[in-house]
C-alpha cells in the first residue's frame, strides 16, 4: 500500500502488535515516541526501509507535527497509568488530533479504553473520557478504540500476577468479583491497524475491544496458578480493608493497588451491551487460555520443560 502510518508510542507493548499488523499490509510505519531507540527492535520485523523513527514528546506541538507531517494515518497509542493524567491523555491527545487534522490525515484511531467516562470517580477514567471529547472536537472523524485489559507476552498485568505465584505462598486478591474481558494483543493490534487503513468504514466510529471470555480477578488469578504450576491459596482481602490500604499507602512506590486503581475496580471492565467491537473487523477473539501458556509456562519451577507442579 506505500502509505504512512505514524504511531505514536508505537515501540509499547499495543504498538509492537499494530506495527506488526500494518506491515502485513505493506504500509510504511512510522515509530514516534520520546526516545525511539527503544523501538529498534521493530526494524528487522518489517521490510527494508518499512520502518521511520522519530523522537517527539507528545507535550510539544511542532514536534508532533513534524511526526504527522505526510501521514495518511495517524494512531495514538500513549496513556499512562500514573503520574499526570491531563496533561498525557487530554492535552497530549488533543495536540496530536489537531496535527492530524492539520496535515490532512486520512485517518485517526485514538486508543483510549472501556471505562473511559468525564464523569467516572477515577482520575483515569476521566482523562481517558476528556481525552476522547477533545479528540472527537480537533478530528471528528476519528475511530475510537476501547480495549478491556490487553494480555500478551509482554503484559505488565498477566505477567505480574504470575511473577507473584513464584514469590508468594499465597495471593491476596483484591476486588475478586471485579470481571474483565482480557483482550489478547493480537487481535486489538490488528483491529487498530485496519481501522488507520479503512476510514471510510471505521472513520467517526467507537468500538469495544474484548476478549470471548469475562474472567473475575480472583478466577483470572486462580487460572495463572494453574499455568504456572504452582498452588497457591487465594486469600480475598475484604473491602474494609482493601480500600484503606489504597488510600493510605497507594502513594507509596511499589504498593500494590493505588487509589485510582481501587476507584477503577469499582466498575466492572467489560464489553457494553451492543457495543461494535472485534468481530465489526472479522476477527474472531481469541481466549486468554489458547495462547497464555507459551509464555506462562516460563513461571514453572524448571521453566516450559518442566510438568506443571502441584506446589
């Protein structure tokens, strides 16, 4: 297809997989993120010359718009899930929707996630539901994205959970009725990449991006166990205790849930009723269990090679 696709924050752990969608296409992709060496790794995956870097902090406008500048698509991949959440998901979002609009971009996806809400009592649901307003007003007919929580191989959510079974002799769970719909990379990366290529069918539209399955957190955590092959005791932690924890302590580096995050749990993290999502693109989801064992099995005492332990 020969055209540019600039991601922003391409080089993440979503970015790697949409990147690698578009280069199926014969698309020329176009990595942007503030330091762009983390995102070498993504040259040998595509075809020689398929792949531009360039450094822009998303803060900065003509930086972003020299990133833009001869896009027929453009995708933004950046949120976080500390620090200053406006300044990322609003303000830096709206820059990049304006220089998108103002180089004449064919297209913008603007990945935000299923909760977003200006209304919701959570600091990141309200950026997230901000962010999407002032994206809609600078390019109005961007595609929406709204992943469930993402998993793969380099997840910072599945991943930790089953570094914790080789630490732990018991899990605590926090909010173990709390329900997701993992959504595995894969998918959501091909769905973003054809969204970019396709306005005319995605353009203006939001779709939910879920997995075939919703997983409590304490079902999810007792599945991790099971790969992994280790045995450990699920210990729910009651909310009279849970929300103190966060409150007081959330702050505190290396704490495990903070107060934002326990707000988020409030609200379940799945698909809505009627809502447009994978299958709008013809891919058919694909269940946590079908994949997550290539990698989990790394977590079994003596690695893949190894039987699953009943320890």
């Amino acid at each position: 297809m020969d055209r540019v696709v600039t991601l922003f924050g391409g080089g993440g752990f979503l970015g790697r997989y949409v990147a690698q969608a578009l280069y199926k296409t014969g698309a020329r992709v176009r990595i942007a993120q503030r330091d762009p060496r983390k995102a070498f790794f993504l040259k040998p995956l595509g075809a020689l010359g398929q792949t531009q870097f360039v450094g822009v902090d998303i803060r900065n406008e003509e930086e972003v718009a020299h990133a833009v500048k001869g896009s027929f698509a453009v995708v933004n991949l950046v949120g976080i899930l500390k620090g200053n959440f406006w300044q990322v998901h609003v303000d830096g979002a709206e820059t990049i929707a304006r220089a998108a609009a103002a180089a004449g971009a064919s297209s913008l996806v603007h990945v935000s996630a299923i909760g977003a809400d200006p209304e919701s009592p959570s600091a990141y649901g309200r950026s997230k539901g901000e962010g999407e307003e002032a994206v809609r007003a600078a390019f109005p007919n961007a595609t929406i994205m709204r992943p469930s929580v993402v998993f793969g191989r380099e997840d910072n959510f599945v991943n930790r959970f089953a570094g914790l079974t080789r630490l732990l002799p018991a899990l605590p769970v926090i909010r173990g009725a709390a329900k997701f719909q993992p959504v595995y990379a894969v998918d959501a990366g091909r769905a973003i990449a054809a969204a970019a290529l396709d306005p005319e069918t995605h353009g203006g539209k939001t779709y939910e991006l879920g997995g075939p399955e919703v997983m409590t957190m304490r079902e999810l955590n007792a599945f991790i166990c099971s790969t992994t092959g280790h045995n450990r005791q699920l210990i729910d932690i009651p909310d009279r205790a849970a929300g103190p924890l966060a409150r007081f302590t959330g702050w505190l580096p290396g704490a495990p849930i903070t107060w934002d995050q326990w707000l988020m749990l409030q609200k379940d993290n799945v698909v809505s009723d009627k809502a447009r999502g994978l299958r709008d693109f013809g891919i058919a989801p694909t269940p946590l269990k079908a994949v997550s064992e290539g990698w989990l099995t790394s977590y079994r005492r003596g690695g893949r090679f190894a039987a699953k332990s009943p320890y």
